[in-house]
C-alpha cells in the first residue's frame, strides 16, 4: 500500500537505551544538540513582532517570494560580501525544502546526486523521499579534511544531476579549499551537471577568516549553480522557517532553470506572507544571537581542546566551522557501544561518527552549542570512558 520512498521508521539500540534512561526519569546531558532556542541563549525580547504586521493581512501569491523578501535576503548577503541581485534570490520554507525544489527541478526518479561522506545524514530521507538516489564522494582526513576528487570523478555515472557541497560540511566543520571548488566547477561544466552549495553554517567559522568564501558559486559562469541558506543558522530561528536558493551561472541556463523552478516553486507556494515580509528585520535583530552562539562555539572548541589534552588516547580533529566537534577515540569497541555506555552508565549523549558514514571508526560528534556550564563536565565523562 504505501511507497518504497516512506520506510517504516525502525528503532535502533541507541534509541532504545534514550528511551530506557528517559523512563527512570533521570536527566542526559545532550551534546547532541542542534537547536539554537534550547541552549539558554539571550534573543531579543519582541523579536518576533514583525510576524504580526498587519501589512501581511493581504496575500500576493509570489512562487519565488515577495520582491520585498528576496530583496531583503539580497542585502542581507550582500552585507557579507556576496554579490547577488534579488532576481536571483528564490524564497523558500527551509533549506530542506530547498534540497526537495531542487531535486524535483534536476532529477528524474532513480537519478543521482553526488553527495560528501561523511556529511549530513538527512541526505539520505530527502534524497529517497524525491525518489534519487544519494551516490558519496569521500572527503578524506589528512590533518584536514579533504575532498577525495578521485571518488567525485567515478561517482559522475551517466545518470548523476548534481554535485552537493556542504560548505562548511556537517559535522566535520571543513570548508571546501578553492582548489577543490575549482575542480569541482570543472567537473560539473564538462558533464552538465548542477553544483549544489549548502552554505548554512558560513556564518560560524571557528578562526577569523579572510573574506570572500561565502557564495562563491553565485558568479559561476560555466556551472549552473544553486546556494543554499536560511534563517534557521543565519538567524538561529529554524522554526520561522525560511531558507533560500541563489541561482548562478551561465545566463541561458540560468533562464531556463528559473522558468522550470517557478512552476515547481508555484505548485506550493509554502513561504507565509508574514516571515517573509519581515525577514530583512529577523536578519538584523539576530545579529547579536549569532554572535553569541559564534563566541559560545569558538569558546567551546577551545574547552574540548584542553579537556583532550588530558586524554591522549583521544584526539580532536581539526575544525573550521559550524556547531560541531569531532573526536577521534581507541577504537577498542564499537562506536554503539560506547556511545551505549555513555548513555546508560554517565548519562551523556553523544553521536556515533556512524551516523554521519565516516568510513571507519571510532568518532564521536559532539556538539558546540551547549551552554559552557553543561558542557565541561559531560565532555570529561565521554573522554574518561572512552580512554577506558
Ligand atoms: C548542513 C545542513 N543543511 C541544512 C540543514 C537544514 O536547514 P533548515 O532548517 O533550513 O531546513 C541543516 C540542519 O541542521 C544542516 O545541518
């Protein structure tokens, strides 16, 4: 009766130990956590009024957004150096939902998109729920991380549409090098593939950088390109929930993929009228929470640093960016049990590296947001038992 596209959702013996942990009632320091409005950070107050302007009483269907909205994102960017013009800009409800608009523009069902390993593992639910098949390409860790262009060139089989990057990638933190976006631009050009950039986590490098990294792909001449953001990072308001695709590339395919993304855009029509009237206001009352979560984060690196100092069997990888950490430990069991143990003896919550595909083990992800006060301490409960 129901779609190959839906499976069942199935426990796993992690969830099972969460849930065994949650009926005795006892806490779990969670530094597993991504959700910027749980973490004890200081928004605003009356942020969100200009969700209730009375300006947003009357609906002017838009497929790629009220001109005042990608208007606004425009300047937002353009603020931090990307160069890109409002009619270029697509509105959307979230940047999955941009990944989902996208793939329905490229992608012929059973068709491939390249995607990093490790990375982000909703790729595998929005790939499969689009009927495409997610193909990886290795980045490889030598000191840092690095894409494997070997890998990306044999994944390029006669059915593959695009090149996902994630820049900087989730969780390994890493930024894609110019030389390697250059190879990939030219990989994409000579198979008339589309590059997909996912630029979400730009706003939070761990060092100071030199600009002109972010949307780098907008002025692209030879691949069709897509960039991808969204409130839900550059605001650290994912439940708003509006994202954007910027559209680069050479002017006649830019045209014909605009003419195909406004019918796909126009069948949903999913952006409320009133995040998006207020956006340009959200993006700037923000600033002082993403520079919270971006000192909170930096500080938090320099914590897990130290703290793995004292565990020499355990080793941090280096990281870039983002709101995550990854720790290299003695592979002396597997991840699941450890991270089991964890669970059920210190009452820590960690990520196995499994869950991203790293291609080995054992890596634990560790999430930089928490607040400091609870962030010390499970860290040192996770390397003490993982140096046992
Ligand atoms: C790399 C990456 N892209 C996209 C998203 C989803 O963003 P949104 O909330 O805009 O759908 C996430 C969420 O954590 C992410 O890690």
């Amino acid at each position: 009766m129901f779609s190959a596209r839906v499976p069942p959702l199935r426990s796993n013996r992690v969830a099972r130990a969460i849930a065994r942990v949650h009926a005795t009632g006892q806490p779990l320091d969670d530094l597993t956590v991504s959700n910027p409005t749980r973490v004890g950070l200081s928004y605003p107050a009356r942020l969100l009024e200009p969700l209730g302007a009375t300006s947003a009483l009357r609906y002017d269907p838009a497929p790629f957004g009220v001109a005042a909205a990608r208007e606004a994102v425009a300047a937002y960017l353009t603020g931090r150096g990307v160069r890109v013009s409002a009619d270029r800009v697509i509105v959307t409800a979230s940047t999955s939902e941009s990944y989902s608009l996208l793939f329905k523009l490229l992608c012929d069902p059973a068709d491939l998109v390249l995607v990093p390993q490790p990375s982000y593992p909703l790729f595998e639910h929005l790939t499969r729920l689009d009927g495409v098949v997610a193909s990886a390409y290795a980045l490889e860790y030598h000191g840092r991380w690095e894409l494997n262009l070997d890998s990306l060139h044999r994944a390029v089989e006669p059915r593959a549409r695009a090149i996902l990057l994630v820049n900087p990638n989730n969780p390994t933190g890493s930024f894609v090098r110019q030389d390697e976006l250059d190879a990939v631009r030219e990989t994409a050009a000579r198979h008339e593939l589309a590059i997909i950039s996912d630029e979400v986590f730009d706003v939070y490098p761990l060092e100071e950088r030199a600009p002109g990294g972010s949307g780098a792909l907008v002025g692209e001449c030879d691949a069709l390109t897509f960039t991808l953001g969204g409130l839900s990072k550059s605001a650290a308001l994912p439940q708003v929930k509006l994202g954007w695709i910027l559209v680069g590339g050479p002017e006649t395919l830019v045209r014909r993929a605009l003419a195909r993304l406004e019918l796909v855009c126009d069948s949903y029509l999913s952006v409320a009228t009133p995040v998006q009237l207020a956006v340009g206001t959200l993006l700037e009352r923000t600033g002082p929470v993403v520079d919270q979560i971006r000192r909170r984060v930096r500080a938090n690196y320099a914590t897990l640093r130290s703290l793995v100092r004292r565990f020499p069997a355990c080793g941090v990888l280096h990281t870039e960016a983002g709101w995550y950490a990854v720790v290299q430990v003695p592979a002396t069991r597997s991840e699941e049990a450890l991270v089991i143990d964890l669970i059920e003896r210190d009452r820590v919550l960690v990520h196995p590296g499994y869950f991203f595909d790293f291609p080995r083990e054992a890596f634990l992800v560790i999430s930089l947001l928490p607040a400091p006060a609870v962030f010390a301490g499970p860290v040192t409960r996770v390397l003490t038992r993982a140096s046992r």
